[in-house]
C-alpha cells in the first residue's frame, strides 16, 4: 500500500481538480433551464431559446426564426433546420456532440425515457453569469484517511443498462452495469453494483451509494465514487477509496436527472469520509410533466 503521506497528496490534488470542475463558468451549477420533448412534437418554443424545437426520426431538431437572434452551432449561425446532437456540453463532452451557444448561454441536449419506456428528449441551458460561486456553495470534505481506503475485488459482467428512476419524477436514465466490487468493512462482506459511466477516455467505473451518513452529514441522495481499474484489460480493482465519495450534480442545481441510488447500495454504516452535504440546499421541483 502507498504510503499515507503519497495517498492524501494524490487525493488533494484531485479535490481540488474536482471542485474546480463542479464551479467552472460552464458547469453544473450554471443550469437555468431544463425542457424536454417528446417523439411526437413539432414547433415547439421555449422561454429562453430562439426558433423552434421538434423530434424527427429519433433525432433532436432546431429551426432558427426567420429573423432575430439565433444559436451559434459549432461556431455557425444554421439558416435551415439542424440536428443538435445529444451529449454533454463541451465541458464534460465526448460523443459527437457539438459546441451550441445562445449569446453567452451554452445549449445541450439529453437522451432520456419516461417510466413506460418511451424515448424522451431532454434541452438544457446553462449561464455562466448564474454558475453558483464556491464560497457561497459551502462544499466541504473530510479529511483524508487512508482507512477509508479498502481493498476489494471487481467481479466483471457484461455491460448491461438499466433504466433507473431518477430525482426527476417520470424520467429514467440510462446507467449502463458491468459488475460489482465486493469488499468488507467491520468483519461484514458488501457487494455493490457498479456503473459504467462513458468518458472520453473509456468505461469509469462508479459506485452510488447510500449510507447512515446521508442527509445529516452528507448528501441526502447518495454519493459516488469514482473507481480505478489496476491492469491494463479493465477486468481487476483493488480497492475503493471513500475519501473520493462526492455529492451528485442535484445536490447543486434543479435542473438534472440524477439516478437514484441502486437498491443494493445501500450501506448499514457510516462513511465518515468524502465530500460533507453542500450548506445550500436546492429546492426540488419538477421540470418533466407528463401529457395527459
């Protein structure tokens, strides 16, 4: 094992990338809007967007206006109709997505499906001059303990996905399975489930969990923990480091589709490590609402 001195340096520099991450102009904190659409609609408008909105063949379509201001899509101005490809902003992109603005607002869509299964189609809008300032948010941590980081075996499955339900009532999100870690804690065994999250850099595994911190210490709806595979085929991990638990993006803005903590992730103990609850609080409301 690494010496405590070379662990909690590591885990330092990493706090602070991540922090940084959540608070940036562009990030997650800058939400201000989130509609949606469904595969049927067509011309549809929304209070902070220009042109209209409609869903053909799967694909998400813009219409600019005839006159008046426009998006910038991928650095043009369109003239006609144009798919905006669904993905993550630039910020945390990959896929094909492409960089959309509205003046200094930045753009982006989502796939999602409704508790019934049908395609639904997410639109976001994110300003920076909104993004909620750290010393304001109050995000603070524990301090790093190496016993918090304990070791355990990856037992890999086929990648499966799984439509979760989400703090976002009647929407489900894709969160793609590829096994489990199994580990003990206290002379007990607990195996969660892992989620494969896609970056550019490949497959990160991710455990969301739930644990008798949760709400009066930490965030209320779970936390995750970013996992590192130790070989080079992506088939072994050793360990899980709890110092690294972080809130969820619904911890800091309304206008998310967080997954719910799977079932078999809930923990019977405390996880006095990670990321402590935000000291301001987000007021949930609904942004999906159901045709009738």
């Amino acid at each position: 094992m690494p010496t405590r001195e070379h662990l909690e340096g590591q885990w330092r520099e990493w706090r602070y990338a991540h922090v940084a991450k959540m608070f940036r102009p562009y990030g997650w904190t800058s939400l201000v809007a989130q509609y949606w659409l469904e595969k049927d609609d067509q011309g549809v408008t929304f209070d902070l967007l220009p042109g209209t909105w409609s869903v053909e063949d799967g694909r998400i379509m813009f219409t600019p206006p005839a006159e008046g201001p426009n998006l910038s899509v991928n650095g043009e101005y369109p003239t006609g109709p144009v798919e905006i490809i669904p993905g993550r902003n630039q910020t945390y992109g990959h896929g094909e997505s492409l960089p959309v603005y509205f003046g200094r607002n930045e753009v982006e869509t989502l796939l999602r499906t409704t508790h019934d299964g049908q395609p639904l189609f997410g639109v976001r809008v994110r300003d920076p001059h909104e993004a909620t300032r750290l010393e304001d948010a109050g995000v603070t941590a524990f301090d790093y303990d190496p016993e918090w980081r304990i070791p355990g075996f990856y037992t890999p499955t086929e990648r499966t996905d799984y439509e979760a339900e989400t703090v976002e009532e009647g929407v489900r999100e894709s969160t793609p399975r590829m096994g489990t870690f199994t580990f003990e804690y206290k002379g007990k065994s607990y195996e969660i489930v892992l989620i494969g999250k896609d970056t550019p850099h490949g497959v990160q595994p991710v455990a969301h969990v739930r644990d008798k911190t949760n709400g009066a210490i930490t965030y209320g709806a779970g936390r995750v923990i970013e996992l590192q595979f130790t070989d080079e085929t992506n088939t072994r991990i050793d360990w899980i480091d709890f110092n690294y638990a972080v809130a969820l993006p619904c911890a800091f803005t309304n206008f998310v589709t967080c997954p719910l903590v799977p079932p078999e992730n809930q923990l019977d103990f405390e996880v006095l490590a990670g990321e402590k609850r935000p000291v301001q609080n987000v007021v949930r409301t609904m942004t999906y609402q159901a045709k009738a």
